[in-house]
C-alpha cells in the first residue's frame, strides 16, 4: 500500500496543476466540439509537459519510473484525436527513455506511453463516428481508458522484460497501485474539465440571454415590414450585442442586410450567391460552417475575411421567409457561446415574424368583418330610408332635411370608423341616427327607450357593435308586430363586467338570431377575439314577449382597454 500512497501523492501534484490550467483562460478554447490547428498545437505542448512532469516526479526502480504520466497521455488523445495523443505519448515516451538511461525497461516504457496516447485518441474517433462525442468529457470514460492504458502498459513490460529479470519482482509489485493511480487520476482530472466545461456551457446560457435583449431592443420593427430598411436596423443591433464579426440577413432571394467584416462586398440588394445560404433555405435547417470540419468559403470574393458561418432559417407558420448569419473571421475560432445565441436569436426573431403576421391577419379579418356589417345593413337601410325621406319631404320639408342629416351622420361614421375599437358614446351616437330613421318610418310604432349610465360613454366597446343587435331588433322584431313595438337599449356596470342590452317586446325572431344572424355572430366573435371566451353576447328570448341581447365586455375601471 505504501507504493499507491506514494504515486497517489504525485497524481495530487498533477491534478493540483492540471485544476490551476482548468481554470485558466488557455482552458476555453479545448472546451470547444472542434480544434483550430493553433488550439491543437496548444494542446499538444500542454499534456506533453503534464506527461513528462508525471514521468520526472515517477518512482525510478531498477531502470523504470512508475509514474501518472499515463493520464496526460490519455487525456490528450481523448481530447485531440489520434494524432495528438499519439505525439504527446512519444514525446513522453522519449523522455522515460532517456531518462532511465536507454534500458530496456525504459524503452517499454516509452513504446508503452505513445501507445497510451493512441489508445485514448481511438476511443476519441470511435465516439465522434458514433455522434457521442459529448462522452468524451465524461469521467467515466476517462477513467475506462486510462485503466486501458495502465495495463497496455503493464503488458509492453511483460512482453519486453523477462519475468526472471531483477526487475520484475519490484514491476509486479508497482502493477496494482500504478493503475489505481492513472485511472482514479485520469477520471478527476477529466472531472475537473467536464464541471469547466460545463460552467463555460452555463455561461453561454447566459451569455445567450443577451438574445432576450436584443429581442426587446427589436420590439416593434418587424411590425413595419421584413425589408431592407428593418432588416438594417436588426443587424446593427444584433451586431452590436453579440460581437460576432458580421451579421447578414437576407429573404428568400436577396441579402437585406449586412454589416461588419466583408460589408464592402456582402451588399444589401444582392441575389443570394451562397449555396450554404440557399440550402438553409431550401431544406428548412440549421447550417453551421465552423471552419474546421465543415469548410466556409465566399462565394463572392476568394479574399473574403470570413472563416465560418451559421445560418439560421426565419420562419413563420413553418414557412422560410429568410435567414439570419452570423459570421467570424478565419483568424477566429467560432465559439459555441455564440452558436447558441445565433439560434436564440432567430427563434426570437421568428416568433415576431409570427406574431406581426397574425396582427396584420387579425387587422385583415376586422376590417373584413366591418365591411361584411356595413354590406349587408347598407343597401335595404339606405333603399328605406331614401323612401322614408321622399314620403315625408312633401309634408314636412324641415323634418326631411333632419333626416337627411342623420342619413349624412350614419353613412360618415360607416366610412371613418375602420379601427377596432370606439368608445360608446360613438356608437349610441351612430344608433341614434339610425333609430332617428327608423321613427320617422314606423311613427308611433316605434318606442324608443334608452338608460344608459354616463360614466360608461367614454368606455371602449368593438365598432359596430350595437348597429348589427338594434337592427335585428326592429327588422326581425318591432317591423313584424300589428301594435307598437318597443327597443330598450341599457347600459350598466356590474361585478367587474359592463352589460349592453337591447330588448324589444316582440320576442318574434328567438331561433333565427340562434342560427341564421351573421351580424350577431361576428360580434360576438370579435369579442371574444378581444376579451376572451368568457366575454361575448348572450340572448334571452320569450316567444311574443320579449327579446334581449346582451353585450358583455370586461370592466377595467371603468375602461375597456
């Protein structure tokens, strides 16, 4: 045991150096899924120093240093791939050789290192060609390949060194404590990299909140329209937040926008030359170009300083509209911080696209819906009350000229109202002019009441809302009775609800305004829209009797917003 306490107390110093690197600013780029040459460069020179530091600090017995040198080995092919692995390892392995004096022993030694660095290098590429390479970071896995490695070395000895040889007795008792050491070292000190990498993937989730700023410095411009002059401003802000080397944005056919690195060339108005853009596009997917593994090359200037790419198709209802790019220089690696955030980012910007594209439907289907109203009450309304007026311009040309008035009102308030919203003092005003109409064409067989409270007038209702419920009420209802026939037009606030009512004495259309009032459903259509599902109209009928429908519109102190 004495053997294990001691290579566990060089495995202290090495991890105790191996966790200051972790820390270091040198650690950020070997967290990254892919390697610039300069990055592997940087790896190879760090584990080969960690290597030869476990040889110089190993246990030298009868020309062997048993050491944790097998943790660099492994650690730098699990990371860097064959290649590395396999330099660190013989770089190690030189110096085990030269430093117990080119013996035999020494020389397993040192074959046995750059195998180590092999071994760790083949799990490396089995893993990547498996799409597992997140399990390259995993302690587990380390500690498996180092215990590999220990005993790989363990037989290089065996082969190579005579078990009558003076130096076996003391190898075999150094066997058990040596791979207890590299492994137990290997997996903490793979530990240690994975909990760096994941604060640095924790900072990037951070880091990717800057997309929730960026979405509220956007607020708003994509209600203008997706075009040249929207997608400029989105570019600059989004440049301005990530610190990217340049941020494109293009429609399906033409760049938008471009700003940052290459900007002299990458000019808004230009049709699409990159293929990579186009099959963004055209397949609906994420395109990533790190530089490394997957090549970036402009497909406008061979110059270009641009090294790597991600483009991002813009959707709305599962449709490409466009892309967003995010680029970095070739002297630049592409980090996966602002991978991360690229994708945020144009989710973000999708959801607005979305969002405008259903406001300016929803402003569509209102308007059509106001026009589909003004349609169907214009033509019979303005034919009778044209005959109403030519009946009583003989007889009382002041009141014919009143008339005409109020005809004048209601079709101007038709034409001007094209907004959602109204208060209600406007729409008993339009009502007004049409009930006016109606009196002088039914005489004294339309009683007109009204008990509306005057803190409600100036509360927002939808626009023609009461026209449609009046006008059933006397077309379906007052028109149809041999007697005089009241309307009673209400309005009241009550336990945080404002109730509209009209109710007339006829009671004579309870199942058609169910199923066949087109005007009636609308409205109720677009209060719910506005409101909710719990606001809307509501219809009490008693045959011959009565007729009441009610508006219900939520109260906000006093005020429909």
């Amino acid at each position: 045991m004495i053997y294990l306490f001691d290579l566990l107390q060089q495995m202290a110093i090495f991890l105790l150096i191996a966790y200051l690197f972790s820390k270091s600013p040198a650690f950020k780029p070997l967290a990254s899924d892919t390697l610039l040459v300069k990055h592997k460069l940087f790896l190879f020179i760090i584990f080969s120093g960690f290597a030869t530091l476990g040889s110089y600090v190993g246990l030298p017995i009868h020309d062997a240093v048993f050491n944790a040198g097998a943790i660099g080995n492994v650690i730098a092919g699990l990371i860097g791939g064959p290649l590395i692995g396999f330099a660190v390892g013989a770089v190690s392995g030189l110096f085990s050789v030269f430093f117990g004096q080119l013996t035999l022993v020494a020389v397993a030694q040192g074959l046995s290192a750059a195998a180590q660095g092999l071994l760790g290098g083949m799990v490396h590429l089995y893993l990547q060609r498996k799409n597992q390479s997140e399990q390259l970071f995993y302690p587990s896995v380390a500690l498996l390949t180092a215990l590999g490695g220990a005993i790989l070395q363990l037989a290089v000895l065996r082969i190579l060194v005579s078990p009558t040889a003076a130096a076996w007795p003391m190898i075999h008792s150094y066997a058990f404590p040596m791979i207890v050491a590299n492994a137990l070292g290997a997996a903490l000190f793979m530990t240690m990299m994975r909990d760096q990498k994941t604060m640095l993937d924790k900072v990037g989730a951070m880091f990717s909140a800057k997309a929730l700023n960026i979405a509220e410095r956007s607020l708003g411009i994509l209600s203008k329209g997706f075009n040249q002059e929207t997608a400029g401003k989105l570019a600059e802000i989004i440049y301005d937040e990530t610190g990217v080397g340049a941020v494109g944005i293009s429609d399906r056919e033409t760049t938008l926008a471009f700003v940052g690195e290459g900007a002299d060339h990458h000019r808004p108005g230009l049709t699409i030359a990159s293929p990579q853009t186009r099959e963004a596009i055209r397949d609906n997917k994420v395109i990533y170009s790190d530089g490394v593994k997957e090549k970036f090359s402009c497909a406008l200037r061979e110059d270009c300083p641009l090294g790597s790419a991600l483009i991002v198709p813009l959707r709305a209802d599962n449709e490409v509209v466009g892309t967003i790019k995010l680029y970095e220089p070739k002297h630049k690696l592409f980090l996966n911080l602002n991978k991360t955030l690229g994708e945020g980012i144009a989710r973000l910007l999708s959801e607005q696209l979305l969002r405008d594209r259903y406001e300016n439907q929803k402003n569509l289907l209102v308007k059509s819906e106001l026009k589909l109203i003004q349609a169907q009450v214009n033509p019979h309304f303005l034919f009778n009350a044209l005959n109403t007026i030519v009946a009583v311009v003989r007889k009382d040309p002041d009141q014919a000229r009143s008339l005409l008035l109020h005809l004048s009102n209601y079709f101007r308030k038709n034409l001007k109202r094209s907004s959602d919203l109204a208060t209600l003092e406007e729409e008993l005003d339009h009502v007004n002019s049409y009930l006016v109409i109606q009196k002088a064409r039914f005489g004294e067989k339309l009683i007109i009441e009204q008990d509306i409270d005057a803190k409600l007038l100036k509360t927002k209702v939808p626009t023609f809302t009461l026209q449609p419920i009046v006008e059933n009420a006397i077309k379906h209802g007052i028109s149809n009775m041999l007697n005089a026939g009241k309307v009673r037009i209400t309005a009241r606030r009550e336990e945080g609800r404002i109730f509209i009512e009209v109710i007339d004495d006829a009671g004579a259309y309870c199942e058609k305004i169910r199923t066949d009032g087109l005007g009636m459903n609308i409205v109720d259509k677009r209060i719910k829209n506005l409101y909710g599902s719990q606001f809307g109209t509501e219809i009490a009928c008693v045959p011959d009797e009565m007729t009441k429908v009610s508006l219900i519109l939520p109260d906000k102190n006093g005020v429909v917003k």
